[in-house]
C-alpha cells in the first residue's frame, strides 16, 4: 500500500540501497524509522557500505604490494555490486533478503 508520498515500504526499502543517505534518513525520520522492513534494508545497506569501505582499503593495501595487481579488487568491487542490486531487487519484489553475515547484522538492529 503506497504512503501519502506514493511510494509503497517495499519501493522505499529498494531506493534505501541507493546510497547511504537515504538509508540514514529512513533511520532518522519517521514514518519510516517505525517500519521494520525499511528499517531492515536501511541497515542491511549501511553495513554493505561499510564492509564495501573496509574491502576497499584492505585491497588497495594489498595492490601496493603488486600481489594479484588489483584482480583481487576488482573482483570484491564486481561482487559488492550484484550484492547491492540482488538486494535492491528483493527489496523492491517485498523480500527481506539477508546478504550473508551482514544480514544478520541488520536483522539484529532493526527489530530491536
């Protein structure tokens, strides 16, 4: 059922995914901090954020080295991208999709 602003909590959990601002701001405004599948997707986002940032700096560590000479990097950065979009999706089709690890997490905060 579309809120007042015409967007359903399955459409707003998938732009939740869009980049961490609307995510946070979903967590800091109500309505939408009250709805716990908005609020999961909004976590599970986050945590992809910050586990895409932790990667990141853990493979451009490693290609300093020259070992694998950035493969390995492109490959985390290919796979953080289909976890983003499957998860975008699901959330779009009304699923709550947990992402492994991090959807634990997620579930974990939102339905404190």
């Amino acid at each position: 059922m579309p809120d007042a602003d015409g967007f359903g909590e399955h459409q707003l959990g998938a732009i939740a995914y869009v980049t961490p601002v609307p995510a946070l701001a979903f967590l800091l405004f109500e309505p939408y901090r009250g709805n716990r599948f908005i609020r999961f997707h909004s976590y599970q986002c986050l945590f992809l954020t910050f586990a895409a940032i932790v990667l990141g700096a853990v493979t451009g560590i490693i290609s300093i080295f020259h070992l694998l000479e950035g493969l390995l990097s492109n490959a985390f950065q290919i796979a953080l991208l289909l976890m983003w979009a499957l998860a975008a999706y699901r959330a779009w089709q009304g699923e709550e999709f947990r992402l492994p690890v991090i959807g634990a997490f997620a579930a974990r905060h939102a339905y404190e």
